[in-house]
C-alpha cells in the first residue's frame, strides 16, 4: 500500500522539481544583472556618481589613488590634460580605484601667489554605463627638491662693478652665511642630510669652526627643516657668476643654485696715512732719503702700490696687498743723494673697486752746513820736553759741531792724550810722560770720527832747544 501510493505521486515529484528548476534559474539570471538596482557587495558602488576625492593637490611624479563611487559599471575616465595625464581608462565592473602619476608641469596657472607652489589644474571626468558622467578637479603640483627662502649674507656691503641690494650675493675676500629651507614633495623634513657641491666660481664652503674649506660640505637640517652653512669668496674673485648644487643624501634627488660673487666687501671710502711725505737731509748739500710706511685706511681689499712717473730714485713695497695682508706699503727714498733738485713723485694706491689714494713724497736738502773734512792741527809739533802739559792740537771739521771722536798716541808711554772727545772744534791736551832721552822720539796722535781718521807727528825729547 506505501508503494503504490508512492507510485501515484511521482508526477507531483517531477512537477516540483521542474518549479525548484525555474526558480533557481531565476536566481542566477537575477544575480548576474545585479537584480534590485545594486551593482554587487561594494558599498561605493551605490548612490550618485562621484570621485572619492572630487578635488585635492598632486604632486608630480607621485602616485595618488582615486576612487569612483556610486553609478553602473564599466566606468569611463577622461582626462582633459593629457601631457599631465593622459587617462582615458576603462574600470570594468569589480575595479573603482585607479592610480594617477602626473608628469612634471612645465607651464603653470597664472595669477597664483608667489609664496605658494607652481601647479596647474587637472580635471577628470568619469561616465558610468547609464551615461551619468562626474567630475574632479585637481591641482599638480610641480615637484622637486626645492629650497625656499635662500639668502646669502655678508658683513657689510658688497662694493665695486655690478654691486646690487640682491640677497643671494656674496662679496670677494669675506666669509657669507648661507641659509635656505630644503622643500621635498613640498613637505619639510627635519634632520635631512644635504650635500652642498661647488659648480664653479671663486669661492668654497666652510668645513669647520677653525675656518678650513673644501668644495663639498655634509649639513643636517634643524628641527624646524631648515639648513645652514658658510662660505668663503677668494679676495681675487673677480664680479661673476657662482654655482653650488644641493643634493639630498637619501634620494640622490638635487638642485642647482647660481648666486653673484661681487668684488669686494665696502668698508668705506679708500684714503692713505700720512696723506704726504718729506724727508730733509742731513745737511745743506745732501737731499733727504730713508724709509716710511704708509697705512691704507678703508677701501676694498685687494690693493695695489705703484710710483706714479718715473722717480727712479722713489719706491714702494710690496706693490700687491691681498686681503689678509697688513695694510701697509713702504716707501723708500734713495740716500745719499745730492743732485739739485731733490727728487720728487707719488705713490698711488689703487683698490680692487677702483677708488684711489695718492701719497706726495718729497726729498729736500738738509739746513746744517755741510760737513767739512776732519782735521788735526798743527800737522807737527817740533819738540815737547820731559813734564810738559800745555801742547795742544787743534779738532776741526768732521760731522759737525756734534762731532765725537776717539784720540790715540802710539807710545803712550811717553806722551798722552784724553781717550775721547767731542764738538767741534775742539782742542786735545797733549801730557809728557817719563823720560825721552837726549834724541827726538817721533809719537803719532791719531783722532778719528767713526768715518775718517786724521794724524799729527809729535817729538818728544828731555830737553827741547
């Protein structure tokens, strides 16, 4: 009885089954079109069309992901700049993302704040498959290793050729502070390492406190990304063009940087001391001659000295002063001259920013009277006997009323003379000493200045006549 009644049932079985069948097809026909509106599980994937961000900054060269949200899938995506990006991609159904890697702009809107990083504006523009279209707008940003705020700055005030009031120069023969804020992906970084290279022009970086240079220099920024460091300009740097690179350590990534190198630190109008020079001789027939230094006062170092027209007997040294030197230059006029007239020129001081200072030098005869040759006198004394102390010679001549000198007899034993005397003239007491004998005994009294020596004959005998 079970198995008949089951047996009489079996077209019910078959016709549910065919309904089961129907309704699963059914199913599966409404999955696959997305039934009731939705486009699948993903959330972004309902609603109104849009990017996920509608607007935003890109900097160049990094990637920056886009999501779009709500519409039908496949979707459609347009660029309007296709150097920036060239777009035109298609999201198929189970992608709403894509990546955007602008390129480096190379023109930039106009009218944007000078502070503010060069960009130009990209607009996107997304259509799903209903034909419903959105747009994004975004600003690429130019992108490199950048420094902002870059000054050099010198004690002072550059002076000659070519000097301006602009910030980034430096002045030949002084130290400069350089200081500027390092921008990567316009983001500061704290403790980002910089290497500073020499490109060309006159000048080098600061190693160290002590002052040695070199043409690379490793510095660190500050906590608030700032970096700084020193250079020096050569004294001979001519007003030209300078060139360092700045490189960040961790990326290779570099920037160029070209500043002035103006010839010479201004320290104020170039003037001599003493302005003139004179030198009188020693006396009426001799002009005057010897040695003075001349200090240079203010200026742009370097300097030179040079004997303006030909005053052979005139000269300066030493004829170039760099700026580490002493500013100071000799001046010699030749001695022992007594030509009519004395000589005479100038000496001129130039600087490197072509101010000058003249130095007057003048040579002139002396006021004494001119010298006169020494002598003794009389040339001979005929006799002096035993205990005499009232012979004399006569000093004249020599170097003048100033005179001093030495006096000498050859046999002191038989006649004496003081040692030393001065002025002139003057005379010298001659003293018998001992006994002489019968015969004359020649004794030779010698005086002499320093410059010349002079003699007289004196016999000495027991007995004169």
């Amino acid at each position: 009885m079970a198995i008949k009644n089951s047996l009489r049932s079996t077209g019910n079985w078959v016709k549910r089954g065919v309904l089961v069948a129907t309704f699963g097809a059914l199913s599966v026909l409404l999955a696959a079109c997305g039934g009731g509106g939705t486009q699948g599980s993903s959330p972004t994937q309902t609603g109104t069309l849009a990017f996920l961000p509608e607007t935003g900054s890109l900097y160049a060269n990094n990637p920056f992901t886009i999501t779009v949200a709500g519409g039908r899938c496949p979707y459609i995506v347009a660029s309007n700049e296709q150097t920036l990006w060239p777009g035109n991609i298609t999201l198929n159904c189970g992608t709403t993302s894509f990546v955007v890697t602008p390129n480096q702009p190379g023109v930039v809107d106009i009218g944007q704040d000078p502070q503010q990083v060069p960009s130009r504006k990209l607009n996107l523009t997304v259509r799903e498959s209903g034909g419903t279209q959105a747009n994004g707008s975004y600003d690429v940003l130019q992108n490199f290793l950048t420094g902002y705020s870059l000054s050099l700055s010198t004690i002072g005030t550059c002076a000659g050729a070519g000097a301006t009031t602009n910030a980034t120069q430096a002045c030949s023969g002084s130290d400069s502070f350089l200081a500027l804020v390092p921008v990567t992906n316009g983001v500061r970084y704290a403790n980002k390492q910089l290497r500073f290279n020499v490109n060309y022009g006159s000048f080098a970086f600061i190693l160290d406190s002590v002052g040695t240079t070199g043409g690379t220099l490793t510095a660190t920024a500050d906590t608030a990304g700032r970096v700084q460091a020193r250079i020096r300009v050569l004294s001979t740097a001519p007003t030209s063009y300078a060139q360092f690179r700045m490189t960040d350590v961790a990326t290779g990534a570099y920037t160029d940087y070209t500043f002035v190198i103006v010839n010479g630190l201004s320290t104020g109008t170039l003037s001599v001391l003493p302005p003139s020079v004179s030198i009188s001789g020693p006396n009426a027939t001799t002009c005057g001659g010897g040695a003075v230094d001349i200090g240079v006062i203010g200026g742009n170092p370097p300097f030179t000295a040079s004997v303006v027209g030909s005053a052979s007997n005139i000269s300066v040294s030493p004829p170039f002063l760099n700026a580490t030197d002493p500013r100071t230059v000799r001046v010699t006029i030749a001695t022992g001259l007594g030509t009519n007239p004395c000589p005479s020129g100038s000496v001129l001081i130039t600087d490197s920013g072509g101010q000058t200072a003249t130095v007057s030098v003048t040579s002139a005869f002396g006021t004494s009277p001119p010298a006169t040759s020494l002598s003794l006198s009389p040339a001979t004394i005929a006799c002096v006997p035993d205990g005499s102390n009232n012979s004399v010679l006569l000093v004249s001549g020599g170097s003048g009323t100033a005179t001093t000198g030495i006096a000498s007899s050859s046999l002191p034993g038989l006649l004496s003379v003081a040692g030393t005397f001065s002025g002139s003239p003057t005379s010298l007491t001659l003293t018998a000493n001992g006994v002489a004998g019968a015969a004359f005994v020649p004794v030779i009294v010698t005086i002499t200045d320093g410059s010349s020596n002079v003699s007289a004959t004196v016999n000495r005998k027991t007995t004169c006549p």
